[in-house]
C-alpha cells in the first residue's frame, strides 16, 4: 500500500498563498485601486472642479480674508493649491483655489473612492475592517517571499513573454519582488492604522469616558514654554507666519487653529517625521507673540512610531521637502504596482476556472470597479448631479453582467475595452474641451487608456500563441 509523501514546507506555503490570495484577493484589490486613486484625490477633485492643479499662488493674506471668520484652516501647498475653512475637527465646508480664489465644492465624486479605501461608507466600523486585510497582505508578503526565496537572481530578469501564463507567473514574481519594502510598508501602516484609532478610541472610553478626547491630547503632549518668545510686528497670523517662517525656517505651516486670542500654528519640519497635529506653535495675537511650542522630538520611541503610521501610509512626504515629490511619485508606482500584482495573482488563479462561478465574480468585481471608476471620470465633467448611488450601480451591473457570462475572460477584455475608451474619452474632453493646460491628471488619462489597449492587444496576442517547446521549469508553472 503506498503511503502519501507528506508536503513539504515549500509546497504548502504555496497552497496557502494561492488560497488566500484567491480568498483575499478582490479585497486587496478594491483597497491597492482606491488607495492609489487617494493618492491622487487632490488634483483629482482639482481636476474635477475644473481649477489649476498649479501656478503662483495668492498672498496669504488674501486668502484668508475669503471666510474671517473660520476658526480652522488649512492652508495651500505646492502639490494641492487649496485653502480650505472649517468650523471644528472634521466640519471643513468651505474650499477656495489658492491660485485664483475659485470655489472647490470638496464632495466632489472623486472622493467617493476615498471614502471607500477608508472606510467602504461604514464609518469607523468600516474602517477597522479595512485595517484587517492589512495582516492578509503580510501573510501573502511572508508565503510569498518564502516560496520565491531562491528566485531572488530573477528579479535582474525582465518578464518572459513565451506565453501569457509564463509571462503572468514571471510579472508577480518580479513584481512582488521589487516592491516588496513598499508593500510592507502598505501592510504594516494600513493595519495599525485602523487598530491604532480604535486602540485610542478604547482607552479614552476607558479611561476617561466623560472626556474621552484626552487620550489624544495626551499623546500629542503639552505646549512647552520659548525660552525666548519670538515678537511679531502685527497681531496678524498673516504676521505671525511670516515671523515664524523666518526665525525657524525649517518649519513648514499648513494649518492655523484659533482658540480665544490664540493662535496654533500646525506644521512639519524638516526632516522629522511627523504631522501638524504634533508639531505647532502658539501666536498669543495680545502680545504679539510666539510664546509655546509642541515638538514630537520630545516624546518617547512608540509615541513617534505612532505619528509616523498616518503619513508613510498616505505618502505623506513634506517633511522631507527637498525629495518630497520624488517620494510621492515612487509610493504611487509602488502602490499602482501592488495593484498589478494582485491583479496578476487572480489572473492566474482564475485562468484554469475561466468557466466558473468563482472566476466571474472575481472578474465581475475587479472589472467592475475600473470601469465604473471609468465611467465617473467619463462622465463627471458633463453632469454635476452625480450620486454615490449611481457609481455602486455601474459597478452592480458590471458585477452582475459577468456572472451571466459564462466565460470569465470574454467579460474581462469586455471591461478593459470599455475602460480604456472611456479613459480616452475623458482625457479628449479635458484637453480639447476643457478651459485647464496640459495637466498630470491628462497624462494619467492618456496613459492609462493606452495602457489598458496594449494590455488587451498583449494578452490576446499571447493568448493565441501556439505553445512552443518550453523547459520543465515553464511547464510546471503553465500546466
């Protein structure tokens, strides 16, 4: 009687990366497509109000004098030339173009996939369970890398194109490889940050149920005394930014608070990494002066791994001024290229199951939401009476359309075809009909909808290629 050879190590991490990546994957698709749309969701809403995505922007003064009566701001950068005024944490219903003072309606419906790469339109609940699948990529991360650990040397090697499957198998191989400190970095962030609130949520109901805020207020630390208070010419904040800017010039502000005759200036410094929660200095308007500052320096290590979750996962980078653009352009690439990877991976695994339930609800959600992501950006610049309602629709329908279709990729080059059309279609309207020059969001729209063609010409090509005389090595993998 012959006896099973018991699995080895290898091969069953294999079997475990292969059922959680088919378990896990459209999950980590939606959360890799709509991360790297909040990457973008700046210029996007920019783009979508029909304002500059860039250009000089007005005296501060100005700029402020458009709601004087706001008691919080945020203040425009380089990279989102916006001010927007809010009444108290979380309440900002006012947004002005910082370069021509324009009004930026800030629901736009670009930010509705933010809203679901947060929290899938649940509230904190929602995003908490967003957080979980930050530890299924760590556990896809760890078998992964396990299973490809003496295929390292191939990471040299671009993608063989011999056959789709081979060339599919060698992308997230290489893919996964590659980016593997920035999927890390993706996994960890995402996963604490929602575990983080609610850590911080739990205790202050704890704690200090009355006032459950001073958990926060806690970690954020007190104001701490100048030694030398700085003079300011005005009792302005225009003039207290100005004075700031000057006597500490590797402060960078982005948001101004007013409590009373006070004013806190949020901000980040170079090279510290942190946010503007956490590093401000108050402006007492009576004196006229800088009189306090709050400086995360002071705090202990776990307090400071803390503050770093929120900006190394958004991509975040103003602290780091000098390569701040750079950095945000590699975390997208890294980002859109985690999202290829998960693609890949359910590529392959649906590839033996083109026929299946499973293969075409997989398919019916990941095509679905490009295209209904497509047919917003098609769509958005002709009707302003856009619903959240109407984009889970599209998505429904596609969803819905795959599961009738019996054959899974019939309906997946259906969906790349009508994403790419649309693509172009949004960026002929913005470039050609549109009052805006040239912008990032029109590169993103002209290639992309390439993109997605030459993927659909490459996949059909291939696809249709005779299989040839392949190694061993292509055969296991292919068969």
């Amino acid at each position: 009687m012959k006896h099973k050879q018991p699995l080895s190590l290898t091969r069953r991490l294999n079997q475990l990366h292969r059922s959680a990546g088919a378990l896990f994957g459209v999950f980590l698709f939606v959360i890799f497509f709509t991360g790297c749309w909040s990457l973008g969701s700046d210029a996007l809403r920019l783009w979508g109000n029909n304002v500059p995505l860039s250009g000089k922007l007005l005296p501060l003064e100005q700029l402020l004098a458009l709601q004087p009566s706001a008691t919080m701001i945020q203040l425009p950068e380089q990279h989102n030339p916006v001010i927007t005024f809010c009444q108290s944490m979380g309440k900002c219903e006012l947004s002005y173009s910082a370069i021509n003072g324009e009004l930026v309606v800030l629901d736009s419906p670009t930010m509705w996939l933010v809203t679901l790469h947060k929290n899938l339109f649940m509230g904190f609940p929602g995003r908490i369970f967003i957080s979980l699948f930050g530890f299924a990529l760590v556990v896809l991360l760890i078998t992964g890398l396990v299973i490809q650990r003496r295929r390292i040397a191939t990471m040299l090697h671009l993608p063989r194109t011999t056959h789709l499957k081979v060339l599919l198998h060698d992308l997230h191989s290489w893919l996964g490889l590659w980016c593997y400190p920035w999927l890390v970095l993706f996994a960890f962030t995402g996963a604490l940050s929602g575990l983080g609130a609610l850590g911080t949520v739990s205790l202050g109901e704890r704690a200090a149920p009355d006032n459950p805020h001073i958990i926060m207020k806690t970690l954020m630390g007190e104001f701490e005394p100048l030694k030398t208070p700085v003079s300011v010419a005005e009792s302005s904040i225009t003039a207290a930014v100005s004075a700031l800017q000057q006597t500490v010039p590797s402060f960078i502000p982005q948001t101004l608070f007013k409590q009373g005759d006070t004013w806190v200036i949020g901000g980040v410094r170079d090279g510290q990494l942190s946010t503007s929660n956490f590093e401000q200095y108050q402006f007492d308007s009576k004196k006229r002066q800088l009189v306090a500052v709050r400086d995360s320096a002071q705090q202990g290590f776990w307090t400071r791994a803390f503050i770093a979750i929120q900006p190394l996962h958004y991509g975040q980078y103003q602290w780091l001024p000098k390569v701040s653009n750079t950095l945000s352009y590699l975390h997208f690439i890294a980002g859109l290229s985690g999202l290829i990877l998960v693609s890949v991976g359910l590529a392959m695994w649906c590839w033996k199951r083109m026929h299946s339930l499973a293969a075409r609800f997989i398919v019916g959600c990941c095509g679905g939401l490009l295209l209904s992501a497509c047919v917003l950006l098609a769509v958005m610049p002709w009707f302003t009476a856009l619903l959240p309602i109407h984009f889970f629709m599209v998505w429904g329908i596609a969803c819905i359309a795959s599961l009738l279709c019996k054959n899974a990729q019939f309906s997946l080059m259906i969906s790349l075809f009508l994403s790419a059309i649309l693509l172009l279609l949004a960026f002929i309207a913005s470039y050609l009909f549109g009052s805006l020059p040239f912008s990032r969001i029109n590169l993103v729209l002209l290639c992309g909808g390439i993109g997605l063609l030459l993927i659909l010409f490459g996949c059909r090509k291939l696809s249709c290629t005779a299989k040839r005389a392949r190694s061993g090595y292509e055969r296991s993998i292919t068969e």
